[in-house]
C-alpha cells in the first residue's frame, strides 16, 4: 500500500519537505504519511549530521523487506506478462513510459537502487 512513498523515501532516506515533493504532495501530508509508517515500524526519523535541523526518514529493516516483498510481487507479474505477450510488449510500454516521463523526475524505480543494498 504504501511502495511508492518507501521507493520515494531510497536508500539513503529523505526529508519529509524532499519526500513531498517527490511524490507531489504538500510537506504536511507527507509528514503525516511518516508519522504513520513510523507507528507501524516501517520508517525511522533520526537528526541529519550535516544539519542539525533536518530530520532524516529512513526506512527500518521492516520497510525494506516490504520493498522487496513488493519488487519480488513486481517480478512475478511482469514475468506473467512476458509469457503471456511475449518479452518484447512489456519492455515497449516500459520504454514508452521513459519517453513520456519528464526530466528531472524521482525514479519511482525498485530495482534501480534496491539491488544495490
């Protein structure tokens, strides 16, 4: 339910200011999105060492296996696709969805970085 904001939040985690705009929400809803992950264990808040100011949303051990969880559900479908239509169908909406996307955009993107974990 909640992959897009724990994709939002990465690897290195964010600010919740950071998190709404990269899910292009207000900063307050995306605050109240981390109070409640927070509650269930699935993101922590701790200070930033380079500013004091800043807290830093990061997502727990639990948040991260429902990452994966979720990109390994992600794998089985898109597997059932290529069976299905064939390999070459998914990749082309998957690139014609890149040529859509604009620059600049936060790569909602699991296997982009969560492999690198």
């Amino acid at each position: 339910m909640h992959g897009f904001v724990f994709q939002a939040i990465g690897p290195d985690g964010t600010t919740a200011a950071e998190l709404g705009r990269r899910l292009g929400v207000s900063k307050q809803a995306a605050g109240k999105t981390v109070e409640q992950l927070e509650r269930l264990g699935y993101v922590t808040k701790a200070g930033d060492p380079a500013d004091a100011r800043r807290k830093v949303v990061r997502l727990t051990d639990r948040g991260l296996d429902a990452l994966a969880r979720s990109a390994q559900g992600f794998d089985r479908i898109r597997e059932r696709w290529e069976r299905t239509l064939g390999a070459d169908r998914p990749a082309a909406v998957e690139e014609s969805l890149r040529t859509m996307t604009p620059d600049g955009h936060f790569p909602l993107d699991v296997p982009g970085w969560f492999s690198n974990l």
